[in-house]
C-alpha cells in the first residue's frame, strides 16, 4: 500500500512539473529552504572553456556542472542549447530563468564558475614588458548568480592593476591618469579611460575594472614637461603598480661595477650595496645619479651620501638610472702623478703611500 502511494504521489508530481503547477505540501512533497538569487554583478564574462555549475533549486537532476563548448554555448536539458560566452554568471542565471518559464513553476536558478581558462590579454605602452599576458586559471566556486549560505562567491582579480602587474609594473614615464581599456564586441571596439592615480591619491579602486579576454590595456607617456610628472614619478615607483625590480647602473668606485637590480622602493645605498659597495678609494660626498626625461634630456644630480642618509636631500632610484661613485682627492692626485712620472710614479707611490703624497 505504502509503495502505490508513493508510486502516484511521484507521478502527481512529474505531472505538476510539466504543468507549470507548483507542488504544496498538502500533497506530500517536502519543503525546501529557498536562497536569494540576486547578487551585485561582479562583471566577469564566461568565455569558451570555463567550467561552470548550474544548480536549479530543488531539482537535482538539473543541477550539474559542465564546460562551456568551443562555440560558446553549454547544452540544458528540455532547453537545449544555451548561448554562454560572454555573459556575466547573474545574466546567464537571468536567461535560464527566462527558458525555464513555463516548465518549472517559479525557477530559482544560480550559475557558479569552477574554474576559468586562462584568461589572455595584451598591455603596450609605458610597462616593464609589453604585449600579452596570461592569468593562470582560477579555481573554486569564485563567481555566481546569487548567495548561498549568506556567503556571496565572487569571481578573481583579472583587473587592470593586475595585467599592469604581470606586464611588470609600469615605467617612471607612465602616465597612470589616462591609463585606457580597448574591449573588443560585435559592434565595435568599446574604450574607458581609467584614472589610476586618483585612485592610488584616494585608495577608491571600484573604477580598477574587471577583464574579458582579448582586452587590451594602454599605458600612455607622460607629456613632456608635466608639472605632476615628478611627483607622480615619485610616488608611482612606491606603489603597487611600480616593477618588483629595476636595473641600475653603478660604477665609479664601487667593488663590482656594471648593472644591478633592485627594489624600486629601496635608495641610493642599496644600489651602491648591490655593486658591493663602495671601495676605499670612494668619495662618498662626490655621487651623481644620472637619468633620461620623458623630454629626452639628461638629468645629473649631484649628491651626498651622507645628506642622503640624514635625509637633508633626497632621490628615487629609478629604472635605467646611472649612478656614479666619485674618488677622494688623494687618489684623483695619485693618479694624475703616475700618468705624468709614469713607471717612477709609481714606485714613488709605493714607497709614500701611508703619507698620502700621491
């Protein structure tokens, strides 16, 4: 008796299905806790190969998860196929909602990202490394059409700080206030210009946009002249949008001349530490540092070691910087002598040495 019953309470149920008709629990079905389906977009755009879950509450025959084909569109049971490519997770949630009209009675669909192909994009101009970058996948329930479990899953960080990052942060020519998104859609390319340095002045970072594959992002050169260029120069090589390295060169009176590369946060003293410091012949208070302008001029600075540390002057290394390491005076007259007494000079200085005469 028990079986028959169930038999047709599960008939009366695929019945109510098909129907449009919602089954109550005067007839025997279960409730089910619901869950609220509306999130702020997060503006992740599917895109071929992602691997995505599609959870339709209460039924779990429906529920699965699947990769987004080749052409763009994933196959749903009673719908058939399904354009998803280049919707958001809340879009594509919305439309199933729309194609299951009239077969469940009050859908209530969610759509998860698991895992993201890897995502390509190109970054040109003022960058460390132009051209394409790839985000590694992500993966994890990261993107969704709604909340569970009073837990909103939000899609990863494929931003435009972020593509700067792999490009390996942006030049001290960077102009980070025109810095400009090309997306590219059936109709035409689309552009929004970002202004990355008010958002480094204000920390408000909701304008770093999210990214869609195929996105290009334009790093353009400060104009020449700028009276923000310094100071943006300054604080751009100290924020997270600076390379984690740059080269310098040092030479001079320093133990192992040539190039060295350094933290763009660090100073003068650890370029000159880099080249294994300075060697006794080293006059500390004759340094220059020398520097291309985005004008093309060359810039010399004339610096003291010692004013640099006590902070009465100061300077950010920069990359492509040339620093060079003065002698004292003694050894510039020493060597002024050797070349004019020639081999006899230099037995003189062999023999006067302690007394500093050449």
């Amino acid at each position: 008796m028990n079986r028959i019953f169930w038999l047709s309470l599960g008939l009366a149920c695929t019945a109510a299905l098909w129907a449009g008709e919602p089954v109550s629990a005067q007839q025997g079905a279960a409730p089910v806790a619901s869950f609220d389906a509306s999130v702020t977009s997060q503006g992740y755009r599917l895109r071929s190969g992602d691997q995505i879950r599609i959870d339709v509450l209460g039924f779990a025959d429906l529920s699965r998860e699947q990769t987004i084909l080749p052409d763009g569109t994933i196959n749903i049971m009673y719908v058939g196929a399904v354009r998803a490519a280049g919707r958001t997770p809340e879009d594509l949630s919305e439309h199933l909602r729309s194609q299951f009209t009239g077969i469940l009675k009050k859908p209530v669909i969610a759509v998860s990202v698991m895992e993201t192909r890897p995502l390509q994009v190109n970054v040109v101009g003022e960058v460390m490394r132009p051209g394409p970058q790839v985000f590694l996948p992500q993966t994890g329930a990261m993107a969704t059409g709604g909340t569970q479990g009073g837990l909103t899953r939000r899609v990863g960080v494929e931003r435009i700080s972020n593509a700067i990052a792999l490009a390996g942060g942006v030049t001290h020519r960077a102009d980070v206030r025109q810095v400009t998104l090309i997306r590219q859609l059936p109709e035409g390319d689309q552009k929004e210009t970002v202004n990355l340095w008010e958002a480094l002045q204000t920390g408000d970072f909701r304008r770093d946009l999210t990214l869609t594959d195929g996105d290009t992002i334009q790093v353009p050169t400060l104009p020449v002249d700028d009276k923000i260029t310094e100071d943006m120069a300054q604080q751009v090589a100290t924020s997270s949008l600076a390379p984690r390295t740059i080269s310098v060169q040092v030479a001079g009176e320093v133990k192992r001349p040539g190039s060295v590369d350094i933290d763009p946060r660090s100073g003068l003293l650890n370029a000159i530490s880099a080249a294994g410091g300075a060697t006794t012949e080293a006059n500390l208070e004759d340094i220059s540092v020398a520097r291309m302008l985005p004008n093309g001029r060359i810039e010399r600075v004339a610096l003291n070691l010692n004013k640099v540390s006590d902070g009465s002057q100061k300077v950010q290394v920069r990359n492509g910087d040339v620093v060079f390491v003065g002698r004292g005076g003694s050894f510039t007259a020493a060597d002024q002598s050797r070349a004019f007494l020639g081999p006899l000079g230099d037995i003189l200085r062999i023999f006067t040495f302690p007394f500093r005469f050449f």
